[in-house]
C-alpha cells in the first residue's frame, strides 16, 4: 500500500546514503545538481535534483494546510533551538512544521544544509513515515 507521504518518504535510503550530497556549498560531485554562484562569499551552493524533488514534494503536500509558524509558536518551540528538539516524541503537526521550516530556511540561512549533515532531517522524515 503506498503511503499519503511516498513522495517524501521515498528518499529515506538516499538521505541515509549520500544525505550529506544533497544540498552543499563547494564543486559538484554530479552533473545531476542546480550549480547557484554566490559571486559575494565566492562559493557555489550546489541542490541536488533529489534535494530539489523532496524540498518540493514537502511543500506541496503541506504548505497550505499547516501554519507552521504558529504551530510552532503554540508548542513554545524555539527556531533558533530547532535541533534540540527531540523529533522522536513529537507530534504529526510538530513534524510537518519544522520540515516547513526548514524548507523555507533554505532561501535565507543554512539550517537545511545543517539538518542535512547532522542527521536532524532524515529523523524528521523517519518520524514522518512512523506517523502516517
């Protein structure tokens, strides 16, 4: 039976496999990316097609349904505390905000690239999955 969340959830082993490749500052290691020059710092952030496929398929399934910002106001949580939240006990509502935020995260800070490289963003999806 396919999950309401496949499109998210498909990228688990490849999250767990290359995660740390999926958006990054640097050269790129594919021809299978988005190359963006930021002539300012002189460094090339470079999105993988997986990263763009699931940055896009989380804010389709969610970003009309959830406020994220309030959720996460209404349960106190702290943006600029976000990784130190414990994912495993939270709820549905919690999950989909803080994936929200980091999606939208990815046009103004590096948290996505953050969450990427130490695990925070594959915890969010797993706990997703184990949700849905």
């Amino acid at each position: 039976m396919k999950s309401k969340y496949s499109e998210i959830v498909k990228h688990i082993p490849s999250l767990e496999d290359h995660g740390h490749l999926y958006m990054y500052y640097g050269i790129p290691y594919s021809e299978e990316c988005y190359i963006y020059d930021d002539e300012k710092e002189g460094n090339n952030l470079i999105v993988s097609y997986e990263c763009d496929d699931l940055c896009m398929a989380i804010a389709d399934k969610f970003q009309y349904d959830y406020k994220w910002l309030d959720i996460l106001h209404n349960n106190q949580i702290r943006l600029e505390k976000v990784f130190d939240i414990d994912v495993e006990t939270q709820d549905f509502g919690i999950i989909v905000s803080l994936l929200l935020y980091l999606v939208g995260s990815v046009t103004y800070e590096d948290k996505f690239i953050d969450a990427l490289n130490n695990g925070y963003l594959i915890r969010l999806v797993k706990r997703l999955e184990y949700l849905s």
